[in-house]
C-alpha cells in the first residue's frame, strides 16, 4: 500500500461520449482537490478508444466544461487513441508471459453460455474454454483474454467505501485486447494508471466492480496497484439516479441557467463531501480542508435550492470579474448591447441581491438597454393615470437639470419634487416605475432612473404622459 500522506497524483478519465455531466464534474473536482490539498498532480486523460461512440464534438464538451468551471490539470489532456501500439505491446508482454491467452470463441457460443447463466439465474461469465487449447483454428480472429487467477481473494482497502473483498471464483478470464487490436476499458485504464504513476483513482463507484479485475491485472504486471476511492452516486431532487429527466445534466447547460461557475464549484463540492457544517466555501479553503476520506459513502441528491442559494451569494459577494464576465455573456446571449447601457458594474451592483440566475437578472435588466415595445396593460391602466401627470412633469424638469446623475442626488430630486407638491413618495415611484420600466417591477427607484440613464429617462417619462394625454382624451 502507497503512503496515505504522500502526495496524490490522480487523474480524471471521461469517456467522451456526451456532455462533461455534473457527477464527472465533482469527480474532476475531488481529482482536483484532492491533488492540490496534498501538493500532488492531476492528469487528464480521455478515454477514447470506443471510436463508435467517441466523438471530438464530446471531447470539446468535456474540455469546455472543464474551463469554463476553472479546473485546471496538471498534465495532459492524454488520449488513448493515440496510445494503442503501448496496450498491445503491454498485452503481448502478458501473453509471453503465458498471463494471457487467445480466445476463439465464437460470438454466439458466448451468447449461449451468457444466456444459460442467466436461466440458472447466475452471474454470466466466459468458462474458460479457450484457456489450455492448443489446435487454432481457421481464418478466426481472436481476442486476447487476461489469465485471471482462478483462486485467492482480492482485498483492497476503498478510501471511501472502506474494506472490499472478492473471491477470484467471482471473476472470470476478461478480454484485455479486442479482434481488430484494440483495448478493453480495463486493460487500458491500468497500463495509463500505471505508465502515468497514478497512486490514487478517484471514479464514480459504478466502477467498483470492474476494480478487482483490475487489481489483478496490476499484479501480473508485477506492480502495485494504486489506491482506490470510489465516489458514490448523485440522485435528482426525487431521490432517483440523476438522469435527463430531472432537466440539466450538462455542466454549460448550468451555465446557460444562469449559474456562476464559482457557485457550481462550491455546490459540487459540498455534493458528497463536507467538513462541519460549513457550507460556503472559497477555492483555496476547499483546497485546504478537502480530504478524501471525508467523502460520504451514501449517494447525494441533487439541491437546486441550495444551488440557487449559492448562486445568489457569489453574484453579490463572489469574484466580481467573473461575474461580470458571464454578465457579458448572458447579455450577448439575450441579444443586448451593454454598450447600449449603464456599465455592467453598476448593473450588477444593483442587480445581484435581487436575482440568483444571471438568466432573469439580465430578463429584468433588458429596460436598461433596449427600449420596450408597451406598457403592461395592468400596471398602466393602474398607474399611469392623470393624477400622475403632474409629478411626472415635474420630476421630469427637474431631471432634466440635474448636474450629477448618481443614485444619491436621484433619490434627492425624487424627495424634492414629492415635497414641493406636498405628495408621498409613492404617488410619483410607482407611475415613474411604469413610465421606466413598461412594469412595476424593478430595483429601488432612484437607482433604477440612475440605470435607465438620463436621456432614456426623459424620453419614457414624455412617452407615458402622452399615454397619459391620450387616456384622457378617449375617455
Ligand atoms: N472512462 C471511464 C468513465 O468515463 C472512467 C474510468 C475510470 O476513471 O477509471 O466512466
């Protein structure tokens, strides 16, 4: 066994088959963690030797997801479809070491020994035939099949999961190199495992099954195997696996709702981990309290209140450049121009404590920089009214004059213009709102007019007394 305080070197080894999807996003970044908090390494390595399912447009996915959450590896991105002359160099090594032997069983004897162990209710394994055979016959091309031992006990001891042990007579004699030369998922992994000097996998424990297998294959390699930490399952809100069903799987699809990637780390890593109870917590504090061992061993289910909570706190007091960098890109996605408008800052200012997706806060924000087509029928017909027309016309020549368009002396010549016509506030913010916004909703008063800038503003307050003027004049 490898030193439990020596620096874990690990890696992340998606299949690129897909999306990067939020469990293989925690398991990068418990890779991640777990390298950094121990002054290891992380590698990344794509698993690509299915080329009927492999596609660069996932392997692009996967590397975009990656950025765009901020997780850097240390070395790599490594393919196994560039490495295929090392597994069948490792594989003819295990061969003439009598290790391995060829099989030439047909696909549909083993069909039938599969489907006779399925009827005996047995676990469907191969029998072994092939294994002492000496005659070979014609024009077959034949797999090459590890020489599991048939006796003994593989015992290892999880990270996470703990003590785990397997009688051999569970296993049987697994293919490690396929007809046409190319190698099984578990002959690759640990020829990579062992040629990048990994010392502990992290994966999904879906995986634990095939980790025996691959214990095996390491020690007729004549090495030790690396250490394991099998990390449990996220389910939905519902309680079942996480799938489809229950909406976004995909790590841009989280970024397209509207989330922070700073809010999707914290999220994730309090998924299945934690430390007390603790729940907000800065990249470098996860770096330092992150531990393997305190993964839990039970499935997690998926939040999106606590998500949404998290997002919440990071657009107001997370890292301002990246907010305003998805801010940009939420915005460009809407079709605005932030040229067209207050600077993002000062958006995002006044924006982030009333929103916790950057979807909505840039849906409200639109007023801002893009006139409106109408007035919502409701709050006009309730607000804009002839009452509102000398308020309006007031504020508007006073705003008209005003040396210094901040939210401080906004907030006073809305105060000053209510004094002088011996009226409360209310009776000139929320027909103002309307004639700013086409709605009633939006932030403080002053600080919206300070948005909404003084030219836009003057121009919707002359629009929405001409509404005003026209309702009077058809009533
Ligand atoms: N390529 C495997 C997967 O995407 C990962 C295997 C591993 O980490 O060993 O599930």
């Amino acid at each position: 066994m490898s030193d439990v305080s020596a620096p874990i070197r690990t890696r992340f080894a998606p299949s690129p088959t897909g999306f990067l999807h939020i469990g293989g996003a925690r398991t990068a970044l418990f890779c991640l963690l777990a390298a950094r908090s121990t002054g290891g390494e992380f590698v990344l390595r794509i698993e690509d030797t299915d080329r009927e399912r492999s596609t660069e447009a996932s392997v692009q996915a996967i590397l975009d997801g990656l950025a765009w959450l901020g997780l850097e590896y240390d070395e790599g991105p490594f393919y196994q479809s560039q490495r295929l002359a090392r597994y069948r160099e490792v594989a003819e090594q295990l061969l003439q070491a009598g290790l391995a032997y060829h099989c030439y069983c047909s696909r549909e004897r083993l069909d039938e020994l599969r489907a006779a162990a399925m009827a005996a209710g047995e676990k469907p394994r191969y029998d072994g035939r092939c294994r002492d055979r000496v005659e070979v016959p014609e024009g077959v091309e034949p797999v090459l099949r590890f020489r599991n031992p048939q006796s003994g006990t593989v015992v290892f001891e999880d990270r996470v999961r703990g003590r785990i042990e397997v009688a051999n007579s569970e296993l049987d004699d697994l293919v490690i190199l396929r007809g046409d030369g190319t190698p099984t998922y578990n002959f690759a992994v640990v020829v990579d495992d062992l040629d990048m000097a990994i010392n502990l996998v992290i994966r999904g424990d879906d995986h634990i099954n095939n980790t025996p297998r691959q214990i095996n294959l390491y020690r007729a390699l004549g090495a030790e195997p690396p250490q394991f930490a099998h990390v449990p399952m996220i389910l939905g809100d519902d309680g079942q696996r996480l799938s489809k069903r229950h909406g976004a799987v995909g790590v841009m699809a989280w970024r397209e709702q509207g989330y922070l990637p700073d809010a999707m780390i914290n999220y994730l890593a309090r998924l299945g981990w934690s430390h007390g109870d603790q729940e907000v917590f800065a990249r470098p504090e996860l770096v330092e309290s992150f531990r393997i061992e305190d993964v839990n061993r039970k499935a997690s289910r998926f939040d999106t209140d606590k998500l949404k909570w998290l997002n919440q706190h990071y657009l107001r007091a997370g890292d301002r450049d990246q907010a305003l960098r998805e801010l940009a890109w939420h915005m460009e996605r809407a079709g605005l121009n932030p040229a067209a408008g207050p600077d993002l800052s000062g958006l995002l200012d006044v924006q982030a404590e009333r929103f916790d997706s950057l979807v909505e806060l840039v849906e409200q924000s639109r007023p801002f920089y893009a006139d409106f087509d109408d007035f919502d029928q409701a709050a006009a017909r309730k607000h804009l009214r002839p009452v509102a027309d000398q308020p309006l016309q007031a504020l508007a020549e006073r705003l008209a004059a005003v040396g210094d368009w901040s939210p401080e002396s906004l907030q006073a010549e809305l105060q000053a213009t209510a004094d002088a016509l011996g009226i409360g506030f209310g009776k000139i913010g929320m027909p103002l709102r309307v004639a700013l916004m086409g709605h009633g909703q939006s932030p403080a008063i002053h600080h919206t007019l300070w948005l909404v800038g003084r030219e836009r503003s003057l121009a919707r307050i002359e629009r929405a007394r001409n509404f005003i003027a026209e309702r009077v004049a058809n009533a």
